[in-house]
C-alpha cells in the first residue's frame, strides 16, 4: 500500500467519527488556559484511545467509543492524514513522492499503530494542540 492509498483509507474512516469537539465548553473553565485544559483532557485519554487503535489495526472494525474517544480518535486520524499526504507528496517538477512508500514488510497493522499511535505521541499531539488553541483563542478572545 502506498502513501497515497493509506491516506485514501484514513479518509474512510472520518466518515465514522463526529466533528464536534466535546471539550468545547469546558475549554475556558475556572480561568486554565484553553491549552492546559485540551493537553490534560488528551492525557486522559490517551491510554484508551491508544488500545482502540491498537484494535482497529487488528479488526479493521470500530470497537465501542465513548464521545471523547470518538473526538480523540478523529484527531489522530485528520494528522494521520496530514502526514501520509506530506509523505506521499512528489519532489518539486516530479510525480515520484519524494520518501518511498513503505516497504510491504510494513503491515498495514503496524503502519496503522505507528500513525495514529507513535506519530500521534511524537508529533500529532503538540500540532494538535496548536491548532485547537489557536481556534479557541480566536473564537472566544483568549490571550
């Protein structure tokens, strides 16, 4: 499977999840600024989100999700997203992608976990968090 036909099948599986974010109204609570409030929420989170994803790779089915699962599992696969386009993306006056594709020892299993776990932890995570606090900030006026 190529870059390109990953990103095809994480595009698939937004049609399953919300758009809603179900922290919008405790983002501005008690005074904690918008990103305190999202990272922690993300933290607690993360454990049972890692373990849907881990079964999904496996059953290629959803499991059950409560609403913040949902919303967290949507996040990880719009960067998932992100990134598989990046990489699939072709070197300037070229349409061959600039990195390979993986190599057909990368199971789709694995490639799954590394992109909406590993990539999630080591990236995913802080460009989410950006994103969402910028939005908030701009939607409700917080410095």
């Amino acid at each position: 499977m190529t870059w390109e036909e990953q990103g095809k099948y994480l595009r698939s599986l937004l049609t399953n999840l919300p758009s809603r974010c179900v922290l919008e109204r405790s983002a501005l609570v008690e005074g904690r600024q918008a990103r305190d409030v999202l990272s922690e929420a993300e933290r607690q989170c993360r454990e049972a989100v890692d373990g849907i994803v881990r079964k999904l790779a496996k059953s290629e089915s959803w499991p059950h999700l409560e609403s913040d699962q949902q919303y967290f599992l949507k996040q990880r696969v719009v960067f998932a997203i992100v990134l598989t386009d990046a990489l699939a993306a072709p070197a300037k006056f070229s349409t061959i992608p600039m990195f390979p594709n993986p190599p057909p020892s990368f199971q789709i299993q694995a490639r799954i976990e590394w992109l909406l776990n590993a990539a999630w932890e080591r990236a995913g995570v802080g460009w989410w968090l950006d994103r969402e606090t910028s939005r908030i900030q701009l939607h409700h006026g917080e410095n």
